[in-house]
C-alpha cells in the first residue's frame, strides 16, 4: 500500500518489478476481500485478485478516457481504497480465539518421517526440470519443434510430479498443503520450460501487446484508428501503470514469466469451482492437475485474454459457490424425470418447469449475510465492467454465463447479466466505434457463419508439413478426448438437480462461434473457456474406476495418467515454437532497424512472426509481403516491388512459418532476400535469427 512512495521516489529497489506486480493482484483487493468476511478462503483470495486488477485497470481507463494520464494517480487511487477498507477491517475486529492447549511440537525429523516420499519427489522434480531447462537448445529445433529438443530428464521430472500427486491423491487422508504444492510444482515445470529454456519470451502478439502498453506509456493515450484492440484499452492502460510502478523502460520485461504468473492465478478460482461442481471433493485437486495438463491453447502469455480469464474464472467460480454451498446436491432419477414429463405432456412441463425456475432461489450460504450478498455483487459489477472495457470476447461468454445461472435459478444476484448486458451494449455503442465504424457490414456478415468460423478456426489452421500436421493433431485429439469425457462424466452427474445447468455452462463457450470467427481464434478461446468445466466432469467421469482401486493401484494410474499427459502437452503446446519463437538478436536487430529508420519509412515482413512492434506502433507502416506471389517458387520480385518498402525484416520465425505451415521448400527465405538484393536492397543487419535490408532510397541503404 506504500506503492506510491515508491513510484514518486522512483527507488531502484531490488526486487521492484516483483513488487509492483504484487501491487497490482492484491491492491485494494485484500483488504476489500477481508472486510467481507466470507466463510471461503477460496473465494476470499479469488475476489481479491479479480478486484485488485478490476481497480488497476478501470482507474487506467477512467485517466484514458478524461485525457488526464498520471502513473501516479494509477496508483494512488487503489491504495486510497485499500487503507479505508484496511481501517475498517481494523475497526472491526474479531474476537480472540480460545488459546485452549498449546500444541505439543513435533521433532523434525518425525516431520521429515510424516511427510513421506512427497517432498523428495518434488525436490527431484525441480532438480530434473532445471537440468533440463539449461541442456535445452531450441536452435536444433525440427520440424517437431519444442518436444524434438526436449531431454529425458524433463519426462523424468513430470513422472515424479506425476508420482507425488498419486500419492497424495491416493491417501487415505489427504494433505492439502502438499496437494497444494504439487500443483505449484506442476505450474511451474509445465509453463516456464517454453521461455524458461530460451533467452527471451516468445509469441510474437506478446511483442505486440507490449507495444501498445509502451504506446500508452509514452504518448499518455491511446492511437485511434490504428487496430481493433485499442478500442478495449483496458489492459494496456494498466500495463503502462505497471510498467511505471515497476520501473521499467517499457513493458518487455513483463513478458517472459507472464504464463507461470497466469496460470499461478488459475489455481484459486479453479479449485474453489472443482470442489463445487465436481461430485467427489477429494478429486478436485486432480481436476486442477488435469486442467493445466490439458491447457495447450497459449492463451496464457501476455494479453487481455489471460488476464480476463482470470476474471472469469472468479466471477463464475463465486458465483457457483453461492448456489452451492447452501446444501448438498439433490439427485433425482431420470426415469422419474421422464415419466413426468411424459405424464403432464410438453406443454404443461414447459410452463411447470419455467414456474419452479422462476420460483427457485438459493438457500444463503451459511454464514453469508444479505449485506455481503449485496458487496459481493458489487464487487462483481466492478469486475465486469474492468472486463468489458479491456477485452472484446470475455464478457459476451460471461454474460451468457450469469443468464445460465439466472434463467435456471442457480444464484440469487439475478441482476448480474442484465448488469453486464448493459455495460457491455453501452461500451460497444459509445466506447469502442473506433472499431465498429465502417466495419459493421463485416461484423453482422460473420453471424450465424458456423461453418466460416470453423474454417478459419480449424480446417486453415490444420494444414503445412507432416511433421506440424502430426502436432495439430495431437491438439484436435487432447481437447476431443476432454470433450468426450466431459460429456461421460455429465452423464455420471445426470442425476443431479443442477444437471441441466452444468450442460449449459459446459457448453455456451462454443455458441459464441455463431456470432463472430474472432480472426480464426474463435474455436480456440471456446475451448478455453470451457476446458475448467471439462476438467471437473472428466475427473467426474474417471472416479468412479479409480474409487475400485487398491491406493498402490490408484496411485500409479494417476502418475501414469498425468505424466502421460503432460508430456504430451509439452508436444500441442510448443507446436508452434519454431516461427512463434523470439530470440535475442530477433529483439537487436528491430532495435538497430528503429535506429536508422525514420518515422513514417515503411517496414514490410513475409508474415507477422517477429517482434516488429517493440517501439514501433504509430511510427511505421507495416505493410505485409503475404501474397502468394510472395512465396512463388519462381521469383517473389514481383511482390516485393509491388510493395515497395523502404526495409524488409527477414527473420527465423518467418522462414519456418513458411517451411511448416505453408509447406514451401526450406531455401524460399534465400531466394526472397535474392530477389530483393535484384531489385537494389541491401543488408544492413544480419545475425543467425535476422536479417533486414534497406532499399537503395532508404537511409543506411547505399554503401
């Protein structure tokens, strides 16, 4: 809460980026999350990370949208909130516990004894993990890209995460402290290894994103016109704060650790919804486990995305909460359900079942007051609005959500989605025309294209060399094998009274797929949306075989099972690493580019795998050399002098872009920079990763 001290004095604090990162997920959230005083510590954490980065990023937006931009201010303004709730929090109180006995203290080496295999396993894991880490060289990347590089000790490391959480899962008494640990460990062995094992954060839009919050960060606004996510700024206002709060040159240094850190805030929100919604509470653990096994879409770097995500999985793992933990789930037989049916006739069920839903409400959660209900939906509120004015996609899966709830009278805040509704309809309207304008013919010619969403989303993506095509095949297959799953482990849960609500929730992610193709990303972010419920109904689907097991039997088939799947997430996910890749030199030579350049110069490249943004947005063109002409077998002369650009950027990620998913021959990079060189341009920077050349006209382009 001393934040702003910091950023005035503007210390050179060790440690400063952790801290100012700290700031933006606790700060006021913590002390708001205390003076609610809910029973669930789950829910407690979880609404104070989702209100700590609603806060951050709606004070961004307020200074964005009032012209008044001060890093200051972006800080002052959250601790001001946290000292007034922390005061009273304070003023409140709580009664002093009864100190009763004092605890009798066990030896460490009765510890040691107690703590059995679990903590040797994931020691040993982290030891494997980080020989592995530093005998990685994705330069010798194939085809296959990041498990072609990948050594036996990081499968040796997974199976020892693998056999913890057997352990611990298959215990008689579970210990939710090294449950808790084990799945750190996992995090962090599956979701540092990509940058973890290279020199700097890769995935190109990252770059990008980074680029716009440094826009914000030097220019104090937003670039109207340039690109469709400045009109959901949200996010990068926040990071431009952050950026200054941490005091760093520009927003790069965010990147490369942005998945551990995402995936590290997954956690909460996905236990508190796996012991809600799952039917055995002591296989939630393994439904987080198999959640983050699964999660090979790479919507954890750097974006709006994550971080709304984030939002959502509070928003809705709250929410279930409340509808759930007044009582236990009440299970009625589907044949009973039939016959009733089938005995009042369609007609008179309808209307029956649309009285009983309008009727049904909640019991309270026991010790939840109508007072915290009411701040509770407040501070849901706030987290909507953050998310509706940073991200395009989010809140149109979260208002269908807060219907599922409302309509099937799961949850007694009924007012949520038309709340969200509304913000949304008025933020699209007013905040974001920048986007729609001119565009709206477009927009409306994707609605109820079903079958154009898929394309783009699957069948164009689903294409290049064998060994890539291997790879996205694997994906197709880990998120059908979940989605089958999820869809055995509903019909275990057929039973249950809220069945027709977990349906719904599992599967609305994917109506979103009839409004808009979202660029070809619209089947992946459905997916993703939906992995956390099909996690929990696959864990559903899978218990009830592993309750018959002798704990040594049930233990192993965990291991196995998760080791199993795990590495073959280090195969789906790093699919794409060898052109999404971003090196060191990549990063030099947009610098040295950026140094003679002058502002306005056209800078063209063969596709958008390369970190062109880094200091460039609103100084440069970027005109693309993506013609198909371009990648001729012939000569792509034609193309490049068509274009005309005053520099090309020719870079790795570029030429196995074209090698893997275009399936041209490996030597069509030299022939492009041939037939550029034909044409008077000239290399004025060349490394092992990147190489740029000026045209004759351009300075730096003669001799």
């Amino acid at each position: 809460m001393l934040q702003p001290l910091l950023v005035v004095a503007d210390v050179p604090l060790y440690g400063r980026t952790w801290t100012a990162l700290a700031y933006v997920f606790l700060i006021p959230g913590v002390p708001v999350a205390l003076w609610l005083r809910l029973p669930s510590v789950l829910a407690t954490v979880g609404l104070a990370v989702a209100t700590s980065v609603a806060v951050q990023i709606l004070v961004a937006m307020v200074m964005l949208q009032t012209g008044w931009w001060h890093p200051v201010a972006s800080v002052t303004v959250p601790s001001v909130l946290a000292w007034v709730f922390a005061a009273l929090v304070l003023r409140r109180g709580r009664p002093l516990p009864d100190a009763g006995p004092e605890p009798v203290a066990t030896p460490w080496r009765q510890r040691v004894v107690d703590a059995g295999p679990t903590p040797w396993l994931l020691l040993a894991a982290l030891v494997l993990y980080a020989f592995a880490v530093t005998h990685t060289d994705q330069d010798l990347m194939s085809a296959y890209a990041l498990i072609s590089v990948m050594p036996l000790s990081y499968v040796l490391a997974l199976g020892c995460i693998g056999a913890a959480a057997g352990i611990e899962l298959s215990a008689e008494r579970q210990r939710e402290r090294w449950l808790l640990l084990t799945t750190v460990t996992l995090v962090v062995v599956l979701f540092t290894y990509q940058n973890g094992s290279d020199d700097v954060a890769g995935f190109p839009t990252a770059w990008l994103h980074a680029g716009f919050s440094d826009y914000i960060h030097e220019h104090g606004a937003i670039l109207p016109s340039y690109d469709a996510r400045f009109s959901w700024p949200g996010f990068f206002g926040a990071t431009a704060s952050l950026t200054t709060s941490a005091g760093l040159p520009d927003a790069t240094g965010l990147l490369r650790w942005a998945p551990l850190v995402y995936n590290l805030l997954f956690l909460t929100p996905l236990l508190l919804l796996a012991r809600r919604v799952g039917r055995r509470r002591r296989y939630a653990w393994l439904a987080v486990m198999l959640f983050f096994c699964g999660n090979w879409f790479e919507q954890d770097y750097f974006a709006p995305q994550a971080t709304n995500f984030v939002l959502y999985l509070v928003l809705l793992s709250v929410l279930v909460w409340l509808g759930r933990a007044a009582g236990t789930d009440v299970e009625v037989r589907v044949r009973d359900r039939v016959r009733r049916w089938w005995h009042d006739g369609i007609g008179r069920s309808v209307v029956r079942l649309a009285r009983a839903v309008a009727a049904v409400r909640p019991e309270r959660v026991r010790g939840v007051e109508a007072w915290q209900y009411v701040a509770v939906g407040a501070l849901l509120v706030v987290v909507i609005t953050a998310s509706v004015v940073s991200h395009q996609l989010t809140p149109v899966v979260t208002i269908l959500a807060l219907a599922v709830l409302a309509l099937t009278g799961r949850t007694r805040l009924r007012f949520l989605w038309l709340a969200a509704g509304l913000i949304f309809s008025l933020w699209f309207s007013y905040g974001a025309t920048d986007f729609w304008l001119g565009h709206l013919q477009g927009l409306l010619g994707d609605v109820g294209q079903v079958g154009s969403s898929l394309g783009s989303g699957v069948s164009k993506r689903v294409t290049g060399s064998p060994e890539h095509l291997r790879l996205q095949y694997l994906r197709l297959a880990t998120s059908g094998g979940f989605l089958v799953a999820a869809m055995i482990g509903l019909v275990v849960r057929r039973r249950s009274a809220w069945v027709l609500t977990f349906v719904a929730l599992t599967l609305l992610p994917f109506s979103v797929i009839a409004g808009q193709s979202y660029g070809g990303e619209v089947v992946v972010r459905s997916f993703l949306f939906a992995m956390p419920l099909f996690a929990v109904f696959t864990t559903d689907a899978v218990a009830p075989l592993l309750v018959r097991l002798r704990p040594a039997a049930r233990a192993s088939v965990i291991a196995v099972a998760l080791t199993a799947i795990a590495t073959s997430l280090v195969a789906s996910r790093g699919a794409n690493q060898r052109y999404e890749r971003v090196t060191p030199d990549q990063v030099a030579a947009v610098r040295a580019l950026y140094a003679v350049a002058p502002q306005g110069a056209t800078i063209a490249d063969f596709s958008p795998f390369n970190p062109l943004s880094l200091g460039g947005i609103g100084k440069y063109n970027y005109p693309s050399l993506s013609d198909d002409t371009c990648f001729s077998d012939t000569d792509p002369g034609g193309c490049i002098a068509g274009v005309a650009p005053d520099y090309i950027y020719v870079s790795s990620g570029q030429l196995y872009y074209g090698t893997d998913v275009l399936g041209l021959s490996p030597d069509w990079s030299d022939r492009a920079v041939a037939s550029a060189e034909k044409l008077g341009y000239r290399t004025i920077w060349s490394s092992d990763h990147a190489q740029v050349l000026a045209a004759p006209t351009a300075p730096g382009g003669t001799a």
